[in-house]
C-alpha cells in the first residue's frame, strides 16, 4: 500500500544493466542463528553489514525470467521469488534501496501494521484554539487593545497592560498547540510581568508556533463591549496583529460588538473578547 514512484523507477533503472533487479533494506536487527529454533541455544551471531531485507516490486528481463521458470526443476527446492531462480542460474540480481513503509502484506500481522500506518497522518494537522479574556474598566489606565493604544477616558484593569484582545488571542493559540494558557507562561503572580506590554506575550505565542513547525493560517478576534467604539481602530489593530504574529494582514480579522446592554459588558463594566485561530502543525509535532 506505501509503493512509491521514486522505488519503481529506480527498479526500472537497474534493469539497464542486469537481467534482474530489486528493492531491499538493510538488516537492522541483531541477528543469532538457533540450529533448533525457540527454546534451543543459541548457536553464533550473524554478521549484518551485508544483509538486507528483499522486498517487491522487483523487476526481471521477461524472456529470461520466463526461460528459468519453464527450465526449473520440480523436485528442487522452491525459490522464495523469482530473484533466487536468477541467482541459481548464476545471472547478477541488482539490489536497489528499498522502503521501511513498503511492507508486503503476506501474514495477519501485515496487514495490522499496515493499518497503523495508514492511520498516520500523512501531512500537517489542522489544529484549532478558541480563547477568552475580558477585564474591568479601571481609571488612570490607558486603554491598549490588539496592541493599539485607543483614546478613552479609563483603560483595563490587569497585572500587564491588560490588552484583552491580545491575551485572547495568545489563550487561542496556546490552545490549539495544546500548550496551557497564557497565566501558564506569564504568570500574573510573578512582579516581571506587572504592566508589561502584552505584545511580549503574543510575540511568545508566535514563536511557539515556530519552534512546532506550525503555520498560523488565519486569527478571528470579536471585541465586546458597549464602548468605545472599535470599528474606526480595526485596521490599525489588524495591522498590529499582523506584524506581531509576522504574518499577512490578510490573516487577521478584528471586529466587534455589543451584549445589547446585557451583563457586565452591557453596563460598560469592562471589556471582553473571543479569539479564535487555525493552524496547520505537523503530525507529533
């Protein structure tokens, strides 16, 4: 089930040279020779370096390979496959590399391997994260939001700079790297993080990305709150976003809305946000 172009044609290519050609891999195992089989004692060890494993396809001059077969002797010992009517006749056999995935399915326990592997994923995995973050309106604060500093009378409450939208945003990513959430990396217990820009936490966020081969396929991030008014500031906080996260603008989506006077936002209390990214991360990465 795991034939490869690249293995048949380099088949094909031996096949310039010799009369026969096939596909191995090298013996990686230790391998002891019993006389008596399990449960007997162990006779030598065999040296490896020149032994490999033969696999299929393999790939012979048909008139020659059909000449052995009509000419074999019944009563002789059966070949294995048909390279070994090739070596019998003293004929050169070319030996190419072959594949660990390229298993033959010839026992039960074949085709369960083969499952397995079948199973595995074959490219990057999407991997989705949702986060969630809001923070009270506090006096004497600026307001930072999505790493842009809007004019208001209050800013947010909050150990850093209390960016609502950027704190999401990183509890969405760590999320879907399955890497905790934002209070795991910077916690708000510890005073290097009182007031601190949180464009240090979303460039952190990023970099974890990075260090999992992943790529950050689009970030939707949705404002709530009664005041002040998002809309006229999107862009410049897209463009922020962007920069931070090193990806294109055309990634990053910011937008906003109300409760409809409804709960904590509705009265103008405070701030929250949703953020929601996809990524693509290679498998067991």
């Amino acid at each position: 089930p795991y034939l490869t172009l690249a293995l048949i044609e380099r088949v094909i290519a031996a096949l310039a040279r010799y009369r026969g050609a096939i596909p191995g891999v090298a013996v990686a195992d230790t391998l002891k020779h019993v006389a008596g089989g399990y449960g007997h004692p162990i006779g030598a060890t065999v040296p490896r370096e020149s032994l490999f494993r033969a696999q299929t396809p393999q790939g012979f001059d048909f008139a020659t390979l059909l000449a052995l077969h009509r000419s074999a002797d019944p009563a002789a010992e059966a070949a294995t496959d048909d390279a070994a009517l090739l070596e019998a006749a003293g004929l050169p056999v070319a030996l190419v590399e072959g594949d660990e995935d390229n298993i033959k399915l010839t026992y039960p326990e074949d085709y369960a391997r083969m499952e397995r592997l079948l199973s595995r994923p074959a490219g990057p995995i999407p991997r989705v994260g949702n986060g969630y973050d809001v923070h009270a309106f506090e006096t004497g604060r600026p307001l930072v939001l999505c790493g842009v500093t809007i004019p208001h009378d209050r800013g947010l409450a909050g150990h850093s700079d209390a960016d609502v939208g950027i704190h999401a945003l990183c509890d969405a990513i760590y999320g879907a790297l399955a890497e905790g959430d934002i209070g795991r990396h910077f916690p708000p217990s510890e005073a290097t993080w009182k007031d601190a820009d949180s464009a240090r936490f979303l460039i952190h966020a990023a970099g974890r990305i990075a260090a999992r081969g992943g790529i950050l396929c689009n970030a939707d991030l949705t404002l709530i709150c009664e005041f002040p008014k998002i809309t006229p500031h999107a862009p410049a906080m897209r463009a922020r976003l962007a920069e931070l996260l090193g990806v294109d603008i055309d990634l990053i989506s910011v937008k906003a809305t109300t409760s409809e006077r409804l709960g904590f936002t509705g009265r103008g209390e405070g701030i929250a946000c949703q953020a929601s990214v996809a990524l693509l991360v290679p498998a067991g990465k």
